[in-house]
C-alpha cells in the first residue's frame, strides 16, 4: 500500500464532497423502516402460529415456541433501540455549544 503526501490532493477539492458511485443510496430511515416491518412480520407470524395452536392445527409445537422466542427478541431489541437513539437525543439536546 502506498501513501502518497499532502501534493498529491488539490488544495480546491471538497474532501465532503458527495460522489455519485452510480448506486442507489440507502438513508437510516430506509433501513430502519425495513427491520420494522421485518419486526412486524415476525410478531404477526408468531400470533397466527399460537392461534392455530390454540385451534390445534399445528402439528410442531417447537415451532410456535420458536417463532414466539423471535418474536419476542426482535421486540425486546426493537426497544432497546428505541431507548437508546431517545437517551442519544436527550443528550444532544443537554450539550452547551
């Protein structure tokens, strides 16, 4: 690997600048929104697997304790996100500029 000095940059070139790589740009709010819908998903097929338990419709029980286990982990994360990102913003919002 070489590391080339500081005459190899251009003095007038933005280091910020934005570069088009040509690829779509995925935002925080595109993956957040996905992982809750995926969080959705998994809480939705846990509940119809325990009601068709329930109706005796399901002939493995490990599954329905399984997908309840998910269910459960992806909501107990999804929370513990959401506590931290709101501490995160209450600190930001006690900071003296």
């Amino acid at each position: 690997m070489e590391i080339s000095g500081l005459n190899s940059i251009e003095m007038n070139q933005n280091p910020f600048q934005k570069i088009e790589t040509g690829k779509p740009q995925t935002s925080f709010a595109n993956v957040f929104q996905s992982y809750l819908n995926n969080v959705d998903k998994t809480v939705k097929q846990a509940s119809n697997l325990t009601v068709k338990a329930a109706a005796g419709e399901v002939d493995n029980i490990h599954d329905v304790t399984i997908a309840s286990q998910k269910a459960k982990l992806a909501l107990e994360l999804t929370v513990t996100v959401r506590d931290k990102a709101v501490e995160s913003y209450q600190e930001i919002m006690r900071m003296q500029f």
